[in-house]
C-alpha cells in the first residue's frame, strides 16, 4: 500500500511505500492559490491528514470533463475553455479527499469532504507547480490517471505546509 504526502511549499506530491517508507514517485501539482487553510468558502487547500474517500472516473476518457462528481459528455478542447472561460476544469479522474482530524478538517466549518476537495486532473495549458486552484490538487491528466490506478479508498494523504 502507499501513502501520499502533498507538500504545499514545494508544490509537490510524493508517493511512498507505506512498507519501505521509500518515494515511490514526485508529481509537481498546483494547490490553492489562496494558500492553505480550512474554512469553507476559503477556496484555500486544507491540511493535515485525510483519506481518499472515493475514486470517480476509472472508466472515463482523458480529458473527460467533470461536474459535481459527474462527467458532463464533454471531452476538453481549446474551443470548450474559449466558450467556457471561467470554468473550474476537473478532469480525467477525481479523488475526492475526506478530513481525518475533528475540528481540523473534518465536521463544522472545516470539513474537507463538504467541501468537495479533490486531487483531479487538469488542462494541459493550466501550470503546475505554481499555485493556482480554487482548493483542490490540480494534477496533469497523465499524472491522475497513473495515480489513481495506484491507490486504494482510504489510502492516506498528508497534506503540509
């Protein structure tokens, strides 16, 4: 089994063998552009310890375009984000996270899961690395689709300043 620790400050997830205690892989990701921080309405990424509540996508197309959890019928274009370009694009595959710690991110006004916080894909336009989200971990589609593969519902994800 892994595990999966989101580092904030380096923009950074990492992979590790909960066995070994070995990385496994480094993704570079984008997290919320507010920073980090746990109120909902925030649009800011929360911290501590979570678990992978569910896994949503495993049969869709890359690209395939997501909302509230549901794929639309759209795959992403250019031409979509032209007419669209406002839109929060979550793509590919979603990996909805639920807060582990009470009144850290889990329940009340901190609850992680209500506030729909996810590991999803995005553009290939869209940077990582770089801060940018309205939360959520931004991944490249590839990068997801790997991912996802790997983990399990409740595989445990760290996220740190």
């Amino acid at each position: 089994m892994i595990s999966i620790k989101i580092d904030l400050a380096k923009q950074l997830l990492t992979t590790t063998d909960q066995t070994t205690r070995q990385p496994i892989k480094h993704y570079l990701i984008s997290t919320a552009k507010n920073g980090p921080g746990e109120v909902l309405g925030s649009e800011k990424t929360p911290r501590g310890l979570h678990k992978i509540r569910a896994k949503i996508g495993a049969n869709c197309l890359e690209n395939t375009v997501f909302v509230k959890r549901r794929p639309t019928g759209e795959i992403f274009s250019e031409a979509l984000q032209r007419d669209f370009p406002n839109r929060d694009w979550i793509l590919t595959r979603i990996l909805w996270l639920s807060g582990c710690e009470r009144e850290k991110n889990r329940l009340g006004q901190v609850d992680t899961q209500r506030r729909y916080i996810y590991i999803h894909g995005t553009p290939d336009s869209t940077s990582v690395g770089i801060p940018g989200s309205r939360g959520c971990v931004r991944m490249r589609n590839q990068d997801i689709i790997e991912l996802f593969d790997w983990v399990t519902l409740g595989t445990p994800v760290l996220i740190v300043e």
